[in-house]
C-alpha cells in the first residue's frame, strides 16, 4: 500500500511525525507537507507564485517533501509530480483541534483531503479535539487502523 500523508500544521509538526511513524509500519509513505503552518486556509491553491518544493530531513533523515504553498497544493503535487501516479490513499493530520461542524470549511486538514477525493484518490482527515495534546500516537494508531480497513 502506498499512502501520500500530508497536513496543515507544516512538515515539522509533532502530528505528522506520529502519523508516518503510525502508517510506515503497514505502508510505504511518501510525506508532502507544507513548509510552514496553513491552519484555517480552506481549499486554498497557489496561483500566482511558484510552489517551490524542497528535502526535508528529520535527525538527519529523509522525512518527505516541504512545499511553499497550501494542503490542497501538496496533495496535487504530491500526486502528479512526486509520485506520478495516484497512491492508494491519501490521510491528512494528524492535526490539533477539532474540525467538526463549521469548521470543515477553513480547515486545511479537511481540504487536503477533498482535494485527493476531488482527483479520485480515498482521503481520510485525522485530528484530535484538544489544542492541548502532545502525544498523538494514539490518533496514529487509529490511523493505522484505519488505512488497513480503507485498503
């Protein structure tokens, strides 16, 4: 199984290092991430600037690809440029707050995963209603678990 992972609190966020540690033990992971925080963007896309996309390491290891530009943006070059083709899913978080009700629609968690189902691709948003958390590996349990239901 080929799982592209991304979300909107940036490539260095404590969530998304949970989720890969969570997913790389059933799947291979391609991280595509944005470089900076992109909290309540909504379905945002670049249009005017380029999206620059670079290496980014964790303890001296590749961890995945840091993208100048939204969720939705790392999830469209994720899939067309990165893998080149469509990966079996695509799971957004795992990301602090909960992004139920209104908030659906400024979340740039939700979006990234609207964007793959947009492009056909099986999306799962994954967040935990606290602001507070610091240990997400739970939710990345259960991401786990989910990824193998979905596959």
């Amino acid at each position: 199984m080929k799982i592209l992972v991304t979300n909107d609190d940036g490539i260095y966020s404590s969530g998304i290092s949970a989720l890969v540690n969570a997913l790389k033990e059933i799947a291979e992971v391609i991280v595509v991430a944005p470089s900076e925080e992109q909290s309540a963007v909504g379905h945002g896309i670049t249009m005017k600037y380029p999206l620059r996309i670079s290496e980014y390491f964790k303890d001296g290891i590749f961890f995945g690809y840091a993208v100048e530009g939204t969720p939705a943006d790392c999830v469209k070059i994720g899939i067309r440029n990165i893998i080149g083709e469509s990966p079996d899913l695509v799971i957004s978080g795992i990301n602090h707050g909960s992004n139920t009700a209104i908030n659906i629609i400024y979340s740039g968690t939700v979006s990234a995963a609207r964007e793959a189902a947009i492009m056909d691709v099986p999306a799962i948003a994954i967040s935990v209603t606290s602001h507070e958390a610091r240990d997400f590996r739970y939710a990345g349990k259960v991401a786990k678990y989910l990824a193998n239901k979905s596959y």
